[in-house]
C-alpha cells in the first residue's frame, strides 16, 4: 500500500476544508500530522493509511465505506469504519458513543483514535476556534481524556505524549 496514493486521496478528498480553529489550518496537515504520529508509534502501513484518511466518510461525500474498500482495500476500510462517528446523531451522543466505543476497538484503530486526540489537543492549544470558551475547551480535553483512557493496547510513548500536550494545553488561556 503507497502512502503517496492514501495523501493524493486526502488531499483530493479534503480539498479546501480547514479546520475550525482561528488559523483555518487545513484539513490534510492534520491528517498528516496523524499518519506520522501513527507511524512513529510502530502502526503498520494499514493504519498508516486508515489515519490519513480517516475523516473521509465523515466529511467527504460521496466517499462510502465501500468505495475505500474498492480502492484501498478492506482492513483500512474497516480501520474507518471502526472509528467513524454517526454525523446523524446529535453531537453530545456522538461523544457520549466514542466512550463507549473505544473500549472495544482493536489494537491499530486504537492507535489511530490517539493520534487524532494527540494531535487535536495540540491544535486547539496553538490555536483555538473562535469563541471557544474555556468552559467548552475543557469540556473537548476532558472528552479525549476519557476516549484515550479506555481504549485498549496503546503504546505508552503514544499515551506519554498525549499527556505532555494535554499538559501544556492547560497553560494556554482562552477568551
């Protein structure tokens, strides 16, 4: 599997998307931020694939769990689909759902999920969205605490990392 291929789909996919905080930093230089910390943390080059792409059935329409079977095959696809959230339910039972959730994902899913919480607590540290409030913000660190404390079989240079960003994110004031 090319991870030249799984970016030329993220970027094609996530063309133009940012994301929500003030610097509007592009949706593809998380996701590359993601892949790297997965591959850092020992992920083979499917997890390496399913955290590039991770957000593409979420916020790429069409894209389908079945067109990312087609073209990149099924483990990654499944990757996704283990760590995709429901965008028709309402945003607090998705929360309340990626708890549940995450004590019964597999090892590499696992390790994608904390390198997306590693990298967005980093994100809303640098740079916040507008408005967030310091009530909201905590309410965003508490939710990854919880999500990355329950998920099973992650490295522990993974979890010390996540911890130190979580740490300094506290030093950061917010309006």
């Amino acid at each position: 599997m090319e991870r030249l291929g799984d970016r030329h789909k993220a970027g094609v996919c996530h063309a133009g998307q940012c994301r929500k905080d003030a610097a509007k930093e592009p949706i593809t230089k998380h996701l590359e931020e993601v892949s790297s910390l997965v591959k850092a943390w020992s992920g083979s080059e499917e997890a390496i694939a399913a955290a590039c792409l991770r957000d593409s059935v979420e916020g790429c329409s069409p894209t389908s769990h079945e067109d990312l079977v087609e073209e990149f095959e099924k483990r990654p696809a499944d990757f996704f689909a283990e760590r995709t959230d429901d965008k028709s339910l309402m945003n607090q039972m998705r929360k309340e759902l990626q708890i549940e959730k995450a004590t019964k994902k597999t090892p590499e899913p696992s390790l994608v999920k904390l390198a997306d919480k590693t990298s967005s607590v980093e994100a809303i540290a640098k740079s916040p969205p507008k408005g967030l409030v310091t009530s909201t913000a905590f309410a965003v660190d508490r939710l990854g605490r919880n999500v990355v404390t329950t998920l099973p079989d992650l490295p522990q240079k993974g979890l010390n990392k996540f911890k130190r960003r979580c740490v300094r994110r506290q030093s950061f004031k917010l309006t």
